[in-house]
C-alpha cells in the first residue's frame, strides 16, 4: 500500500507542505499550473535550512480579508487550471478553516492571513501535489505546535493560533509543543494535515522508504531545521483498503411539509446529483411530529443541493457536515438473464466487489418493476426470480473456483 507520511516535528505550513511533496517527486509543472492560477508564477528553489538541503516555494501576494464566498469565488475562477480532486479537497480546506474561524470569532467573518491569494496558492498547490502522488493512504505523525505568543489581526495570542486549536481539535491527529519557540503549525497547515489525514486515511505498519522530500519555511535557524518531512512508502504491514472518497452530510428537520412532497423532493435531490437521500420520521419541539431529511453530496455539489432542499421543503436552514469520510466498494454493472413465467429478459444488476471478490449483487428495481408489470405480475414475485437466477450464477462460479 502506498502512503504519503507527514513527519511536521517542526511543524507545517502550506508552503512547507506543498514543497516537501514537490521533492517526493510530486508533479511539478501541474503543481505551478494550479498555483499561477492563483498567483504570479511561484518561486521553487533550493535551500538549506540547518544542514539540510530543502525545496521553498515562494509566493507573491498582499494580504487581504475574504470570506469563504470570496475564496470559493476565487477558486471557482482558477477551477480550469486545477484537478477536479485537488479543487474539491482545496474547498473542503478552506471549509475546515471556515469552521474553525467561525468557533472561535462567531458567523460571517472575514479569513484573515489565511485568505491570502499566497494562502489560496499554497492549499491548491499542496492538493494538486498531493493527487500528483497518487497515495493510497496518508499517515501524519505528532505535529509540533511551538510556544510563547504571535501578533496577528487579533492582536497578540498564544501559540497554537485559536483557529490551528479549533482544526486540531476535531482532527484526531497527535501534537506536542516542539523544540522551537513561535508558531510552527500555522491554521493553513493544520487544516491541510487534517484533511488529507480524513480523506485518505492509513494505519501505518512496517514499512519501505520509497521517497523522502523536505520543504523549508522561511525562518532558518542554525541550530533548528526548519523543515517539514514527507515520504512516500510502501507499507507491507497495512491492511488492503477499501476505495474511499469524501462527501458532505445535509441535514434540515421538516414538520410542515406532506410524506407526498417529501418523496417527491427526495427524488428530485437524486436527480440533482445527491449520492443518496433519505427522510426519517422524528419528534421535534412541542410534540410535533416531523422529518430528518438527510442528504449527501459530492462536495462540489453541496451548495446547489442545500439550495434544492430549502426551495422543495419550505425549510429555513440546512445543516452541512463538509467531508464526510467513506468507504466505497468497487461497483460494476452488468445483465443477468432470467427466464421466469414462460419468459426471458435481461435485467439489469449492479455489483458490489471486495478485493476481487463479489459480494453483493442486487438487480436494479426499475426493470423489475416494468417486466412484472409486462407480465401482470407481482413485483416480489419477479425480484425473486431475479435473485434465484442470481444465486445459481454464484454458485457455478463457486464450483468453476
């Protein structure tokens, strides 16, 4: 299994990131690409931070105050530039820092050094690195987190940054103070380690060195590297993963709307684009009965689909948990021929696989649905018949074994 590990013993930033994965041997013309979307054409050069020979990217960019609207709008203009992959992690990024910033200074506020064109470069830049890699898993060791105080927009605050605190919290991932004074995990490298850690999550076992890259900050001191480790292993030791992706979680109670109009709504979120959609009765306030509408979405669908739910179900707010880790298995569809009543039809089937092996196959109920209406049928009666069909295929398969 090939996985990305991050070792930030001093720490991480955004720029650290992206050049430590440039060193792995990450795609260097695609990485720029996406990143002078955003900005100037990025400086890439070599350093030495302590002895230690390191790839620093520089980017050129005043600060700025932006919401996420005017990142994602930002984004949205350099989407052509950037991998689909890499834009959509970049906004599940971005959502992260939202969240955090929003906990620690309430709703509607402004990114401060974080919506920074740099800022927006070094997230786009690490993303596009990070997929360029194509890893199976990604593994983040204890990050450091420095001490003493910073001087921001705020003022001046403890080290960790409120927001990089928020981040790490919900993160998962081990810290520990470091060796160096000063903030060595900034928001932005912080949000970036927390979302690949959720996106392509792996244990960690035995493992062989494949690659290793450094990428430097801008503080050099003598004594300290003040560099961020990245390598790229082959783990023999880590259990075989299922194929995995992130979606969004949509959420909103509903206690005016009709079961008609919420079964049609949940079909109209799957034609939307919704992966999946669903309502489950509930008790709500004052002994009102009512519904949990659920829907997830690819994330670069969430918007559009939030928009959908408060227009079909009159609903007034729509709860969104961004990047919702899963595990996937690997689907094929095919046809299965069943002969039934004196009659033969292909019927659609989709597959569901598990390491090469299939484990559940169900035929897609649309179909049966028609052809037990062909035969004046009951539709249980066909979807039995689909499925005994089914269960003799695995077991000539079995016996071929």
């Amino acid at each position: 299994m090939r996985i990305l590990v991050f070792d930030p013993f001093h720490g991480a930033a955004g720029d650290m990131i992206t050049a430590a994965l440039l060193d792995c041997g990450a795609d260097h013309k695609a990485v720029v690409a996406a990143m002078r979307a955003v900005v100037a054409d990025p400086g890439v050069e070599t350093v030495t931070r302590a002895g230690i020979r390191a790839i620093k990217v520089r980017t050129h960019a005043t600060p700025v105050h932006r919401t996420l609207a005017d990142v994602e709008r930002k984004l949205d203009a350099a989407a052509p530039h950037i991998p689909a992959d890499a834009l959509a992690m970049a906004r599940r990024v971005f959502a992260r820092l939202n969240t955090a910033e929003e906990s620690v200074h309430g709703e509607h506020v402004h990114f401060h050094e974080v919506g920074a064109d740099d800022a927006i470069a070094d997230v786009v830049g690490a993303c596009t690195a990070l997929f360029s890699l194509k890893p199976q898993g990604v593994a983040i060791l204890p990050i450091a987190l420095g001490s003493g105080t910073i001087t921001g927009s705020h003022g001046t605050i403890p080290v960790p940054a409120p927001a990089t605190a928020a981040i790490l919290a919900g993160s998962g991932l081990a810290v520990f103070p470091g060796s160096d004074s000063g903030e060595l995990c900034t928001p932005t490298g912080a949000a970036l380690l927390a979302e690949f850690a959720a996106s392509l999550p792996a244990r960690l076992g035995a493992y062989t060195i494949l690659a290793t890259g450094y990428g430097a900050g801008t503080k050099d001191s003598p004594k300290v590297p003040n560099v961020l480790r990245a390598m790229v292993v082959e783990s023999a030791g880590a259990p075989a993963a299922m194929p995995q992706d992130a979606v969004d979680l949509l959420e909103t109670n509903v206690d005016d709307a009709s079961g008609e109009v919420i079964g049609e709504a949940l079909a109209r979120f799957m034609a939307a684009g919704a992966r999946d959609a669903s309502a489950i009765p509930i008790l709500m306030k004052k002994g009102r009965p009512g519904y949990l509408v659920t829907v997830i979405a690819p994330p670069d669908s969430s918007a559009g689909l939030a928009r959908l739910m408060a227009q079909e179900l009159g609903t007034l707010g729509v709860r969104c948990i961004p990047a919702v880790h899963r595990f996937i298995a690997d689907r094929t569809t095919g046809t299965v021929e069943v002969t039934f009543a004196g009659h033969t039809k292909d019927i659609p089937v989709k597959y569901g696989w598990i390491e090469g092996r299939c484990y559940t196959a169900k035929p897609e109920f649309d179909a049966a649905k028609e052809w037990a209406g062909e035969l004046g049928l009951p539709v249980r009666e066909v979807l039995r018949a689909i499925s005994d069909t089914l269960d003799t295929q695995e077991k000539a398969g079995r016996q071929d074994t």
